[in-house]
C-alpha cells in the first residue's frame, strides 16, 4: 500500500554525548526542537534540554505549528503554521521568529500548503515544499531567508522534504516518481539540476520517509516502512551500506519509529515513537542498539532539530 509522506512525516533527534557513543549526553545546554500536541489543531513548538527536561514553548495558537528548523546561527527558527488557513483549509505556511520565539512572521503566501522548511547551511537560503496545483503532486521550492527570489526547483512530479547536505552543494529529497512509483531518496544540485536517485531497495523495499544527512554528510539517516511498521535505518551518503538502528519490540517484532534527527556531533539519533503505546521521544546510538525513551506524554511528540548552543 503507497503512503504519502504528508504531515506526519514532516510533522508523521536529539542528545548531544562525548566520545564514547553509548554514554551519557555531553553538553547539557544542547537543545531539541519538537513539536507537541495531542491533535493537529493543538500542536506548537517548544524546545528542553538534551536529557528531556526544561520543556519550553515557543508558540501559542490554537492551529498547528511545527516542522521547525533553526538557522545555522541559532538566532532564528523557520517554521510551518496552519494559523493562515483559510475556512479551516488546513493550509500551511513558512513562517520564522526569533530562537525564543518572538517577533512571528510569514515569509510565504499561497493558495497551496508549505511546509518542510530547511535553512540552507550558510543561512541565506529557505528549501521547502508546496503541494501543486495537480492533486498528488509536490515541488521543492527555496526562497531567500526574507522570502524574496522564490523557485522552483523540481517542477514536475511529486516531490518531498528537501534536506541540504552539510557543504550546500546538494539537496536530498523524497520522490514517488516512475520506476520504484514508492517514496524514494533522490539528489539533486542546489540549483535543481542533476537529479538522480540516490538508492532504490537497498535502502528501503518500501516507502522511505524522514530522510535526513549526518552533521558530516557521510551517512543519510531515515524510516522505512515494513511488514511490523517502520523502522529507523542509516545508509551511507553514496546509497549503500543501509543500517538497521531499530530494535524489534512488541508482539512479532513490530516497530514504530520515524522522523530521525542527528545529534550535533553525528553520534545518535533522536526519533519518535509508538512503542510505548504513544508517540514520543527516543534516542538511540547511530549504531544501533537499545533505545533510550526522553518523554512520556499522551500527547505525541515529534522532534524536528538539535543543535548546540550558539
């Protein structure tokens, strides 16, 4: 069955730690970007500390706000927001506000849904997808940081989550397009060009989603649908080498785990899931193993960025 990578899985990681992998977390002034809510309508930002605590919220409406991402100078946080939806359209735009999130404002305007915002790693670029006007398509989109000098840069199929590799130099991003016709990871320049599909089964059989690059951009971490649910995977940057990072658990194996982030220094990797019987907060080595659960909390937490401290 095809699932489309809609506001799950932009809307369905992170501890920092030292040297050693499976230790502890290092610098506790690391902070984790999520969203929390217990419907769509109810969902807002908030950021806490590496070891779950210190939860503070950054936005206060009563329609969704998520998918946040901070500028690489931390000063800033881009986000989507449905508080613009007109008659309850459910529609999403790109919005930023200050780290502490003051001085709100919307940086794009359609009559299509945005979301999925990306700062670009020199800060002066927006990557972001809207849904097209033919239904079941999508286009990545970037914009400069103010909004100006919006384009395209895929204009035809459907389209999803764009993600910048580390040097700027290329942007990762889900298609469903022929011959998988699954979600599947593609690259292309950061101005669009060279389009080619980074891996096809061998990093998933089945739809992939949450496709993210390490802090070094050597290996891509991501969620790829199963027969038990889905499970969190790492493949290197070439498409090859996937790793498993999931552990079975429940009855016959069964797994939920999605929307991978990095920590800092590329060591784990933060992830939500349903195991617990509710959606929240885990970690994990980017090895594999045993995962750590950060929250707990009957409304579902989906985490969106995590960086140090400026």
């Amino acid at each position: 069955m095809m699932r489309t990578p809609a506001l799950l899985i932009g809307c369905v990681s992170l501890l920092a730690c030292g040297d050693d992998p499976s230790g502890p977390p290092g610098d506790p002034r690391e902070l984790i970007l999520f969203s929390k809510g217990a419907d769509v309508a109810g969902t807002e930002i908030f950021v806490m500390l590496p070891d779950g605590t210190g939860a503070e919220r950054l936005t206060t409406n009563d329609v969704f706000d998520g998918q946040a991402h901070w500028s690489p100078d931390r000063r800033r946080i881009a986000f989507a927001s449905m508080r613009d939806s007109a008659n309850g359209d459910g529609r999403l735009e790109i919005h930023v506000m200050n780290a502490d999130g003051s001085e709100q404002r919307k940086l794009t305007d359609g009559t299509e849904s945005a979301q999925g915002p990306r700062w670009s790693p020199d800060g002066s670029r927006i990557a972001f997808t809207r849904a097209g006007a033919v239904v079941g398509q999508s286009h990545i989109y970037v914009m400069n940081a103010d909004g100006s000098n919006l384009r395209t840069l895929t204009p035809t199929g459907n389209n999803f989550l764009a993600d910048w590799s580390p040097d700027g130099r290329r942007i990762l991003f889900l298609s469903n397009r022929p011959p998988r016709n699954l979600w599947t990871m593609y690259l292309m320049n950061a101005d669009g060009t060279g389009e080619q599909m980074l891996s096809g089964d061998a990093a998933c059989l089945w739809n992939l989603g949450g496709a993210r690059w390490s802090p070094d951009g050597s290996r891509i971490a991501y969620g790829c649908d199963e027969p038990g649910g889905q499970a969190l995977y790492t493949i290197t940057a070439n498409g090859t080498g996937a790793v498993r990072l999931s552990e079975p658990v429940g009855p016959g194996d069964f797994t939920s785990d999605g929307i991978p982030v990095w920590s800092p220094d590329g060591h784990r990797v933060a992830f939500v899931s349903g195991r617990g019987g509710q959606y929240d907060l885990y970690v994990v080595s980017a090895t594999g193993g045993a995962a750590t659960r950060l929250t707990e909390d009957s409304a579902m937490e989906l985490p969106s960025d995590w960086r140090r401290p400026r």
